[in-house]
C-alpha cells in the first residue's frame, strides 16, 4: 500500500528572460504563500509584470530579506509595492547562471554583494535572549 499525497497547482510562474528582465519594475500582488517545490519549501507570490499580466514569481531568500529591509516584516506590506529586477550571474550547481532577485527600486549592490537603500538606515540586529545588554570592553578582557 502506497501513500500519496496531493499537489496543489498555484499557477503559471514568470519566466525570466520571457516575462521580466533586468531592471524591470514588478508589482506585488499578494502577501505569498508557502508551497512545496522539487527543492523543499518555497514561497511564491503572485506578481504584476511590466506587460500587465500576473504570474507567480518564487522569492529567493536574499529577495525576502531585501523586502523586509525595504517594506518591513509583514508581508501584506509588500502588496502594492513595486520591486525592482535584478539578473545576477552566480554559479548555481556548477553552472553559471542568471538568478533573479528582486529589491526596493531605489536599491544599490554594495561592494559586499548586498543590497541597501540610500538615505534608510539599516535596523540594527536583533540580539539573541541572554546576550548581554552592553558590548564588552576590550580592558576586560584576560589575555
């Protein structure tokens, strides 16, 4: 006996290349959803193409930190919002390929290969429970 389970279909997906290119400006249309893919968990939003049709875009992680950074944490902020493409060489499996990632329209690649927005300022990082409320001095340190 054999146990199945069900795929659920979402849709057609924007193709790079076809639907969008870089520099393109896409709109968000929905707040997401979680959706098994051949490689795990991926989330999927439903995006507005520069042509006016709507297709399902997957959001890469570096992607859904730039929406956070831009828009905030929720991500029924980011409906509404425009976003702008970016096509980046990377090798992905030993290939070179273009990877999509999307980002505030006013967003620049740092030196470091990250993203950031001129004139916001980055939210410091959240420290863990238990950290310690101040940065120790390096006098206090024993060696």
């Amino acid at each position: 006996m054999s146990t199945f389970t069900k795929k659920v279909s979402v849709g057609a997906f924007a193709k790079k290349g076809i639907d969008y290119k870089e520099n393109d400006l896409l709109t968000i249309s929905n707040e997401g959803k979680k959706v098994e893919g051949t490689f795990g968990m991926q989330d999927v939003f439903l995006v507005k193409l520069p042509n006016g049709e709507e297709k399902n875009l997957t959001f890469n992680q570096t992607t859904i930190n730039n929406m956070v950074d831009a828009f905030g944490a929720e991500s029924v902020q980011w409906v509404g919002k425009q976003v702008k493409v970016w096509l980046i060489l990377q090798s992905v499996s030993g290939k070179m390929l273009k990877v999509t990632y999307l980002s505030h329209p006013d967003a620049v690649i740092n030196d470091d290969g990250g993203f950031s927005i001129p004139g916001k300022q980055a939210e410091a990082p959240v420290k863990p429970a238990g950290y310690p409320a101040e940065e120790i001095d390096p006098n206090d340190i024993p060696f």
